[in-house]
C-alpha cells in the first residue's frame, strides 16, 4: 500500500493543524512582551547592560574641581561608608543631565550619598551648573580625559550607579533619572539595600 | 585591462548623449546649476581625463574612506597599526551600535582606538586588548558574539536550518522510495467490472 496515497490518520492531522497554530502564539506571545516591555523600559534593545554589575568599581583616583569647594573623588571614597551610595557620571554640556538633576537632588536631600564625575567638561562650566542647579554631590571628582569612565564603562552621560553597603555595584541606569525611573528602580533599590 | 577601460569609454560616451550634456566636463546630474551659472559651454573642449585614469584614481583614493576623522594617534609601525585596526574592527562603537569603534567617529569610539592603540605600544597581545575592553564593557562591546549556552540559537540556526531541510529531504525521499513502484493488483470483483465496462462502454443502461 502506497504511503502517499494512504489518508493522514486524524491524531496526525490535528498535529498537523494545532503545531503552526502552538508556535503562532508562542511568537505572538514572545513578542507582545517584547513590546510591553519597551513601553515600560524594562527591555531595551539598544540597551547596553552594565559588566560592572556585581563586581567592586575600579581602582581610581580624580581631581577635583576647586571652584566648586568639593571634595576631589577616588575610589577608596566608595568604600566602607557602610550604606549605599549613588555614583553619577554627567556634564555641564549633557542635556539629559538638567532633566534628572531634580531627582539628584531630592536623593541628597534624602540623605543618600551622591559622588559626581563630571565627564570631559570644562571646570567652570562644570561649576556654573552646579550653581545655577543646586549640588547634589558630596564628592566631585572631574574626569576630563575620560579614562576613568571607561574603566567604569560608561559610554555615554548621564549614566547613575547605585553601590550596596560593600561597595558593591548592584544597579546601573544609562540615561537621565526621571521620576519615573527614580519611583520604580532607584528607591526600591536604596529601600532593599537599607538606605536612609 | 585595455578591453575593459574601452568599454568604459564607450559608455561615458553613451551617457553623455543620454544626458543631453553634449560638452564634456558639463555638470551632469542632480544638482545641476540653472543655464546662466553654467559654465559656458565654450567650443574650447577641456582635456578629459581618459576613464581608466579616473578609474586609477578611485583606486587609489580608497584607502582614504577607511580613515576616520584625527589620525594624529596613528601607530607608526605600520603592523602594528594594522594590528590596532584588526581589534577595532571588532569592537563595537557603543554610541552608534551599528559601527565599530575604528569605523565610527563618536568621540567614546575616538578615546577607544586611542587606548587600543596605546596598548599595543606597550606591547600587550590583541587578546589582552580586547579582554581590556570586554571587561569594561562586556559582551556587547563584541560585534562578534561569544559562543555561549546563552548565544545558542543565535549561532545554531543556521546549522539547525540546514540540517532540518536535510533531514526532511531524506525523509520525503525514502518514503518515496519504500512506496511499491507499479500499480497494486485488481481484485477478481474489479476485473470482471473492468472486462463489462470495456465490452459494453462506460454506461451500459444507456
């Protein structure tokens, strides 16, 4: 008897139909989440995660910036503080910087320590934000050749690390903190870490 | 060589004509400039560079889209350099995304080919290189993903593609031939219908 010619058995056929239609929705459902998930921001496709992310930041030491008063920046700064701490790279030039600065501020306010790189900016430039703005930073180290930042791997500002009471890094944020941002990621996470 | 720029030549010719730029050395194309900005299309008929010299010289001028913006920090051993564009190529720019760090001229990618460069002249391997920037920057600073259980599929597909076509040809094709060739017997019962039909035409009650 010719196999071909032989009818496909009724377990086969609904196989046949039900297969197509099983991977249909798994793709449909893969991809609805995809797009929920770039509405919200939790996926990001250009996104770049951070390598630093449980490890220890690197070894570094910056300059100050004396106009502004503040303390210069170095890596021993970050440790053994004992609660977590905030690290934030930005420029006087950057204008996502302006946006996320009120958040900067109400962290300061809330009694978090926040530690300023100021990224390949000019010192009084750099000083004149601060004023016109307010100064969030309890330490303000001035990385003009952005080496440092690399290290950190940083490839754009405003980019926000958030280190546990080890020192630690347990969050990065690449792009301004906004409210939103500051409501769903950053406070959860200073709560969690015991902040405050 | 000889054949190939006189086809060239008889093209431009051809070109021209479509054109309605009669003048060589006319502007040509989008842009052009209204009659009266035009050049005066003199009778004086400017020397024409033959097209296997403007050929020559594309060639030549190639080498210059490789470079991008300052070269000021260009390595001077030249295998050395070429070392530091070797790993350049494989670097992602993590500004633009779609460029490596030796095509792109974003000023994070102008400080990486810097660092490339500077450790090559301390004498480190391409492989420390690249690890200097993959820890800082991890996988995705590769245009070229790591073979991971998390990169699987993304490397796989192709080899499972291939070898589920393959797979579904040897399959389709043995049952073909594991199918009897011919016709399965008639039966007695169908014989005799096919002996009636042929004796009496395909209807006998009409």
């Amino acid at each position: 008897m010719s196999d071909a010619a032989a009818p496909v058995p009724p377990s086969r056929r609904k196989l046949l139909i039900y297969a197509p239609l099983a991977a249909a929705t798994a793709a449909g459902v893969g991809f609805w989440y995809m797009l929920r998930g770039l509405q919200d921001g939790s996926f990001n496709p250009r996104g770049v995660p951070s390598a630093l992310v449980g490890r220890p930041p690197p070894d570094f030491t910056l300059p100050g910036i004396e106009s502004t008063g503040l303390p210069a920046l170095a890596s021993a700064d970050l440790r053994g503080l004992n609660r977590p701490v905030v690290v934030n790279f930005w420029a006087s030039w950057c204008v996502p910087c302006i946006i996320e600065h009120p958040q900067l501020m109400a962290l300061h306010r809330q009694g978090v320590p926040v530690f300023g790189v100021n990224y390949k900016d000019r010192p009084g430039d750099a000083q004149a934000f601060l004023t016109r703005h307010g100064n969030p930073f309890q330490r303000l180290g001035a990385d003009e050749p952005g080496r440092v930042s690399i290290d950190w791997g940083v490839y754009g500002v405003p980019e926000t690390y958030v280190l546990d009471r080890q020192g630690i890094v347990r969050y990065r944020w690449a792009g301004p903190i906004t409210p939103e941002i500051m409501r769903s990621d950053v406070e959860p996470l200073l709560r969690s870490l015991g902040a405050g | 060589m000889r054949t190939f720029s006189r086809a060239l030549e008889r093209r431009a010719r051809a070109w021209r004509a479509r054109l309605g730029q009669g003048a060589p050395g006319g502007v040509v194309g989008r842009g052009a400039a209204p009659a009266s900005r035009r050049k005066p299309a003199s009778g004086v008929t400017r020397a024409q560079p033959s097209p296997s010299a403007l050929l020559l010289a594309l060639v030549v001028a190639l080498p210059a889209l490789a470079q991008v913006g300052d070269t000021s920090y260009r390595l001077r051993d030249p295998a050395q350099e070429e070392r530091a564009r070797e790993i350049g190529r494989e670097l992602r720019c993590l500004v633009c995304q779609n460029q490596s760090i030796e095509d792109s001229d974003a000023s994070l990618a102008r400080d990486l080919r810097k660092i490339v460069r500077e450790q090559i002249e301390q004498g480190r391997s391409n492989e420390e290189v690249m690890r200097f920037v993959h820890d800082r920057y991890g996988d995705f600073v590769l245009l070229r993903p790591p073979f991971r259980w998390s990169t699987f599929l993304l490397w796989a597909t192709p080899a499972l593609a291939i070898t589920g076509g393959l797979l579904a040809i040897f399959v389709t094709l043995r049952r073909r031939t594991a199918a009897p060739a011919g016709l399965p017997e008639l039966t007695e019962a169908e014989r005799q219908r096919l002996a009636a039909i042929a004796n009496k035409g395909p209807n006998p009650s009409r």
